[in-house]
C-alpha cells in the first residue's frame, strides 16, 4: 500500500491489505469496475476512487516539477535514458564519419609544416628541411592578432547606444573594469589559451570557444575547444541554424567522480575508463607527436572517460510539447549511457530558443561549416617551395662536397677519411687513383629554380599579408595619407580576417555578460591593483553593449597611429570646429602610452582660480573653466586684457573661455528676467548632453518666454540710447565745440598709435636680444665642442687689431687650435697657400705679442 498527500494510493491486486474500521470511509468505487482500473487513490474524507496515473505519468510529473537548471536524468527511467543514449550516440558517430575526409586532409597538412621531424628514417643523404613560409605567416599573423585583438591591459570595453546619463556611465565604467579584471587577473589562463589557438588557427580554420559557469570554481569561463573536438552535422552552415552539435569532453576518472559528486552528472557505472592514446583525438595526437612528445604506457590514473556533451533539439519524454526543444545531452562515448540532461534555453525566455554556448573563430570562411587556413589555400605552395628548396640544397652539397663510385680492385683498406692538411699513405700510384675513382658531372643549382622559389615565396606572402608594409620595413617616409593607404592595399586579406575575430570575440563577451548577469552575486567586490573595486549583478542588465576593444577597421598600431596624426593635423588646423585634446588623447592612446588623461586633463577638473592667474595657469598646460556664480563682466575684461600679452597659440583657448563667460553671462540674463530655463551642467564632457532633453511644449513655452524677455531687452536698450541723445546741448550746431572734440579724439588715437608703436618697438628690440643671446650661445657652444675658450677668441682678436690683418677671431683661433701654431705662423702660412708658395714676399710678423700654443692644447 502507498499513501500520496491527503489521498490513499491502492494498486490493483492488493485489496486485501487494506484493513478499515467500519463507519470511518465508505469507499465509492463510482461507475468504472475497479478491475478496470491500473491504479485507484481513495481520498479519505470522501472515500471517492479515483483512477491514478501510469508510471509514465508519474515520471512526466517528476520532470515537469523538476527545477529548471535540475538534471533531468535524474527524474527518468532507466529505459527511456537507454533509449536516448542510443540514438544520440548513433547521431553523432555519423557526424563523425561525414568529416572524415575533411579531418584527414588537416592531419596530413600538419605533417607538411616541418615543425618536429624525428630522426626515424635512415640517412638518405637528401635534405629534409621545409621552407618556413607557412609559419612565417602563422607566426606573423598571431603576432598581430594578439596585438589588436588582446591587448595588456584588456579585451574588452564598454559602449551604449544613443544617450546617455551620469548613472549609465557609471554602469558602464563598472563592466568595462570588471571583464578586464576577470579575463586578465581573476581567469589567468584565458590569455595563454588565446596565445596558443591564435597560432593554430592559420592552420585549422577553425577554432572554438565555449562560455560556460564552473561550479567546482564559482567564476564564469571561456575555455578553448580544439576543432577536432567539435562535431557538426554534414549540412550544417552556422551554430544558430544547426540541429546538434557536440563538444567532446574528456575527463579522468576522479574528474568525473567529483563531477558526479557535485550533482553534475547522475551517478551511473561506466566501468574503467580506456587508455589515453585511444581516448584522444586523431588530430591532437598529431599535434603532440609535432610538438616532440613521446607516448608512453599510460597510467591508470591518467586513463580518460571520453563523454559526448550534445546540444540537440531533442523530443524528451515527459515534456508535452508541439516540437522538440533544446536540450543539453551528455552520454559516454563507448557504453551510451547518459549522464545528464538539461534545458537549453534561458528560463525567461517563453520562445524557448536555443540557449548558444560556444562561438566559432574562423580564420577564412570556407564552402561549409569549417574555415579555411593556410594550409588549405596556400598548402602546395609551401610543398612546392620545400622540394625546390631540397633540390637546391642537394645540388649545392653535391657540387661542392662531390661524391661518385670507387672500383673494388682499388688496394685501399678501410675508410678513408682525408682532411685539411694531412696526406694518407696508399699502394696505388697517381693514376691508378685517378682510374680508381669516377666523379659524374655534378651541376651547380639551377638559377632558374632559384627564381622560381623567389616566385613561389612572394606569392605565397602577398596572400598571407605578410610583404613589407604589415612587417616594418617599408618606408615610413610620405604623407599620412599615403601610408594608410599603402597598409590597407597590402593587407586586404588579413583585414577581413581582422573583422571576422572581431565579431567572433564580441560574441564571446556577450555570451560572458550574460553568464555574469546569472551567476554573479548581487555586489561583487574585487581588488584591482591597489584599489577596491565593486560590480553588481544588475550591471549585465544589457544595457550597457560589450564589445571587443580593437577596432573591425583597424588591423595594425602602424594604421591606427596614422589616423590619430591625421586627427591631430585636421584638428590643428581647424581650433574653431574639433576638439585638440581628445585628438592629443588618442595620438596617445594609439601609441600605447599609458595613463593620458594625466597629461591632458579633462576640463571639468579644473580649478576655480582668480581671473588674473588663470592666464597662468592656461600658460602651464593645465585646464581652465568658468563658474556659473563668478564676477563673468571682470573676468572678461581681464582676460581681454591678457590675450594681448599671450602668445598665438593661446589665442584660441582664451576666446572659448570668454565665450563661455558671455554664455553664462545671457543664461542668468533670462533668469533673472523670470525665464524658467532647464537647468545646464556646464561642465559636461562633450560626449555627453548639457541639458536634458526638452519635450516638445517645454521647448515651445521657453521659446514663447525668451522672445518676449528679448523684446524687452531690445526696448530697454533703444530707451537708454534715446535718454543719452536726450542729454545733448539742444539748439544750433557750435562749430568751435567739434573743432575741439575732433581735436581730442585726434590726440587720442595719436597717443593710442604710439603706445602700440612703443610697445611693437620694445616688442621688436626684446627679440632680437633674444636671438643675439641665442646666437651667442650657439657659438659658445660650437667652440666648447671644437676646444676654443672665450679667452682664445678674445687673444686672437687682439693680434688681429694690432697686425692688421682681415680675418675673423673665431677663424684664427680655430686654426692655431687645429694646427698646434701660434697666430703669426698661422698667418703665415695662410699666406703661403693664397699666394701658391710664390711671390708672396715676406709676411709682416707682430714681435710685441706673446703667444703661447701651449696654453690651448
């Protein structure tokens, strides 16, 4: 007998167990025979029978009442599990067997790439060495991804979508900081996986991620899965439209035991798992024996359980549904048998849709569901230019080192092994050797296939972007334009490579934010260097979009600093129309300087000064701003004061900072004039809004409002320049009056003229003992570097005005430096040189004047 709530559950055939005290149930068995019935439950208030549920159904209950994120293999029959793993497993070998060629074509390209080849085979005396072109463009193109796609201080950033607010800023700051902690410092691994996948990728074409939320370690993870362990059905195109795909998982045995533990996996007995070598892929086994390692008998604890983890849109029993939904599959690859089942699918989401876990990196789309890589595109091009490279090898060791046939009559014992400077002894005579001996007519390399490798190898780089301009030694000469240009020609192929990873990636990080949204705590507080940090759950609310930090558009730091000088140039040239420190703060940026924002602050930031040092402090390159409630009439005549003393440069930042006075000066006009004006966050950035955004009849009134308050402001005006005409002398013009009045503006404007005159002049005179002085120190300079001393110069002047001979002191000086002579023998000898050595007589020699050459050496 089995009791249920509330109700007394009675199986056929067990009525007489049931002992009842008369008169406490009457049991109604109603119309239906009771023998009729699987299974009857008596409610004992009633005593009403009532026909209960098969097993079936008990079982469909059980699933139903399940939790979402619950395993439902726990919930099932061992049947119906037998019968989903069977034809899971039956589904999946046959996805297998549809990849099979494309598998063993990436197998035997890996064994073309020269990277391991052990000494196995016999010395054949051909050279086995492999051309490099194929890992020269690996090489360079994951040294470029890993620049652009994952740089040091982060993968990711923040953007929003139409306006935003100081709070959606806020939010996004948090994100942004959060999943460059959490993929850089927080999931170490995360670089060295991408290191590693972005050098195999030229190869394979494909590579694979998977976002998941690990248990065992409490943090959400993107893990690396090879394309060999990722199986697709034959037509499928993409992850969204396919109708399975399975990720194969291996795992020792005491992994799966605390998997099984943890509720992840129902229990159930696979036996002992099988031997490494046989539990791991085909492909990765290549990839080892390439790397150098060495298989040897496999441990027991090393044995792996090989598990297929199935997403399929899957008929499960017990779900009443009108199609089959997404589920989440795992069986053992050898017994079947399944381990878990859950929903695939969000639990808000009333459409049901497949829940995507893994994001596809291709580095070429090819004709399927795989890309492409090198070694599919320009695969025969690297063979080709290894057997060249092998025959000019060959060639070069026969033509040089020789080699040929020896009779056997030939009366030497052994080997011979002759070296450099040693004679061996033999019986046989000179041409007895010679007749011994044959040497065949060996040839040098072939100059025509050594133009064809040089052929072979430039088309194999200019597919792979890999010709001078994308590896540093092009010109960096030119206009901006012009290289841009050049890098962009020269790099289509890797450009759209470069686009490709960059949505890739901005799935992955979508697919990270909403695992971070689910499983994060409501406030998560984290250390980032030497400050606390804290994000919240509701931040991935999907407000604020993640996307990758690089740039679809922008492939290289050579494209990038190009653009950026081009900014800064335009913005230069127009002060009036673009912003010089956001264009200054992305050169920066685009040249990985850190921290920019120190050399060119915001301008919120700045402080309230006084008028009169806030030319100073423009001066220092710091910002300057003004402030709603400050004296605005005092402070623009001051600095219309100071912009006459500044330099040009300065010109443009000063007129904004008046103008943002005369601004502030018209909004309190119209406030005080009882215009109800939205309030203005003047120091806002200029991405972001000053004023909030005005519904159409606020605007309207304002509008009403501000003209009539400017209709008395213009009637205002025209009343006080009526009283000041008003206030004139009335009566006949007085000639003598404007005769003086015109003679003191007259003598106003003159005395105006030579103040400027004066001040061009001292202007004038300040600058050119300015450059006298620079001039000076030039000089000074020069002579320190070629040994003179002032005191040198000031002597040699002296001997020149006493002998009167025309020629410039620092000359002289200069020669009896170089010559080791005294100035009367330098003149001497001058003299000699301008006459030839003929004719020029005797040189007139100053015999009151002391020179000492020693004192100059």
């Amino acid at each position: 007998m089995a009791k249920s709530i509330g109700m007394l559950k009675v199986q056929p055939g067990a009525l007489e167990d049931i002992s009842l005290t008369p008169g406490e149930i009457e049991i109604n068995f109603g119309v239906m025979p009771i023998d009729e019935m699987e299974a009857f439950t008596v409610d004992p208030e009633t005593g009403d029978v009532t026909e209960s549920g098969t097993e079936e159904d008990a079982e469909a209950t059980e699933i139903q009442n399940a939790a979402f994120n619950d395993n439902l293999a726990c919930c099932m029959e061992e049947d119906d599990l037998e019968d989903i793993g069977t034809s899971v497993l039956e589904m999946v070998k046959n996805d297998i067997d549809s990849r099979s060629d494309w598998y063993e074509k990436l197998k035997e390209g890996l064994q073309r790439l020269g990277v391991y080849d052990p000494d196995s085979d016999a010395d054949t005396g051909i050279a086995k060495v492999t051309h490099p072109l194929l890992l020269e463009a690996a090489t360079q193109f994951q040294a470029r991804a890993m620049t652009e796609l994952l740089p040091p201080g982060g993968p990711v950033k923040s953007f929003i979508e139409g306006l935003s607010d100081e709070v959606v800023q806020a939010q996004a700051s948090r994100v942004e900081r959060y999943m460059n902690y959490q993929l850089t410092i927080e999931d170490r691994s995360y670089y060295d996986e991408r290191d590693q996948m972005m050098f195999l990728l030229p190869f394979t074409g494909s590579e694979f991620d998977k976002q998941y939320y690990c248990t065992a370690t409490e943090r959400v993870l993107s893990r690396w899965v090879h394309c060999d362990d990722f199986i697709v059905p034959y037509n499928t195109k993409t992850l969204e439209d396919a109708t399975r795909y399975t990720h194969v998982v291996r795992m020792t045995g005491n992994q799966l035991r605390a998997a099984m533990a943890a509720g992840i996996y129902d229990e159930v007995d696979l036996g002992e798992p099988v031997s490494t070598d046989l539990s791991e892929a085909p492909l990765t086994s290549k990839l080892q024996e390439l790397d150098g390692q060495i298989k040897v008998d496999t441990l027991d604890a090393d044995k792996e359980y090989t598990l297929y983890e199935v997403h399929i849109d899957y008929d499960v029993e017990g779900l009443v549904e009108a199609a089959p939904l997404p589920f989440m599959i795992t069986i053992d690859s050898e017994t079947g048998k399944v381990l878990s089942i859950y929903r695939n699918w969000k639990e808000t989401d009333r459409l049901q849709r497949k829940r995507i876990r893994f994001t596809h990196k291709k580095f070429l789309p090819g004709f399927g569901f795989y890309g492409f890589g090198l070694l599919h595109c320009i695969g025969n091009l690297g063979d080709a230019a290894s057997e060249i490279l092998r025959i000019l090898i060959d060639s070069g060791a026969f033509a040089t080192l020789q080699g040929g046939f020896k009779s056997i009559d030939a009366k030497i014992k052994g080997d011979v092994i002759l070296q450099p400077g040693q004679w061996q002894d033999t019986e046989m005579t000179a041409d007895e050797l010679q007749r011994a001996f044959y040497t065949p007519p060996w040839k040098e390399p072939s100059p025509t296939l050594e133009k064809l490798l040089g052929v072979l190898v430039e088309a194999g780089q200019k597919f792979a972007s890999t010709t001078e301009t994308m590896t540093g030694d092009a010109a960096t000469t030119g206009p901006v334009g012009t290289m841009v240009a050049q890098i962009e020609q020269g790099s289509k192929v890797f450009s759209g490579i470069h686009k490709r990873l960059h949505k890739a990636f901005g799935d992955e990080f979508l697919h990270i934010a909403e695992l971070n949204g689910e499983h994060l705590p409501d406030a998560y507080p984290y250390r980032m260097q030497t400050q606390e940090q804290n994000v919240l759950r509701a931040d991935f609310d999907g407000r604020v979009d993640i996307i990758p930090v690089s740039d679809p558009n922008i492939f290289s730091s050579a494209q990038r600093i190009a653009l950026a000088q081009s900014a800064f140039q335009m913005t230069t040239q127009l002060p009036d129309m673009g912003d010089r420190r956001e264009a200054a703060v992305q050169l920066l940026t685009a040249l990985r300087y850190p921290n920019p924002e120190k050399i060119f602050p915001k301008p919120a930031d700045a402080q309230r000064v006084d008028p009169l040092n806030e030319g100073s402090v423009m001066l220092m390159g710091r910002p300057i701003r003004a402030f709603l409630d400050q004296d605005h009439a005092s402070h623009m005549t001051v600095h219309q004061g100071q912009i006459q003393g500044l330099p040009p440069q300065y010109h443009p930042l000063m007129t904004a900072h008046i103008a943002e006075h005369m601004a502030m000066v018209q909004y309190m006009k119209f406030v005080a004039m009882g215009v109800q004006l939205p309030p203005v966050k003047w120091d806002a950035e200029k991405t972001l809004p000053m004023m909030p955004n005005l519904p159409p009849e606020i605007e309207t009134q304002i509008a009403k409002a501000s003209a009539q308050a400017m209709q008395q402001m213009m009637q205002q005006i025209q009343q006080q320049q009526a009283a000041q005409q008003g206030q004139q002398p009335q009566g006949g013009a007085n000639p003598q009056a404007d005769a003086a009045t015109t003679q003191q503006k007259l003598q106003a404007q003159n005395a105006e003229f030579q103040q400027k005159l004066q001040h061009k002049d001292a202007e004038f005179q300040s600058d050119q003992q300015r450059k006298n002085a620079e001039l000076a120190a030039n000089v000074d300079r020069e002579d320190a570097l070629s040994g003179i001393s002032p005191n040198m110069v000031k002597q040699a002047q002296e001997f020149i005005t006493k002998s009167g001979v025309q020629m410039s002191p620092r000359e002289l000086a200069v020669l009896s430096k170089a010559l080791g002579a005294p100035f009367d023998k330098v003149i001497q000898a001058i003299s000699r040189m301008q006459m030839g050595g003929q004719g020029a007589g005797p040189v007139p020699i100053v015999t009151n004047f002391e020179s000492n050459p020693a004192r100059f050496t």
